[in-house]
C-alpha cells in the first residue's frame, strides 16, 4: 500500500499534520498489509514522517 503525502506541496496542507492523519490510518487500520509505504518528496518530509513514527 503506497501512502502519498498530497495536498502537502501546492496546496501546503501542514506537512506534520499530513504525517499524523496518515500514520494514525495505518496504525489503526484492519487490513493485513504486508508493506506500507509513505511517498514523500523531500528530505524535510521524510523528517516529519520519522519524528511521527518515532511516537
């Protein structure tokens, strides 16, 4: 499952609240996935998505 971090670049949806909402659904989610993978663009999102996580 490939989770993309829209609306976070052109239309500057908060890139930590964009990690909060995406990483909350996998974590509760029901569904047997194997992999999930978070598509982000840059650096400083992989960043954000990494403290999230960390939580």
């Amino acid at each position: 499952m490939a989770f993309p971090a829209i609306s976070t670049g052109a239309y500057r949806w908060p890139m930590d609240d964009a990690a909060r909402i995406a990483i909350t659904a996998v974590r509760q989610s029901s569904a047997a996935v194997a992999e999930v993978r978070f598509v982000l663009f840059d650096a400083a999102a992989f960043d954000v998505f990494s403290a999230r996580l960390a939580r």
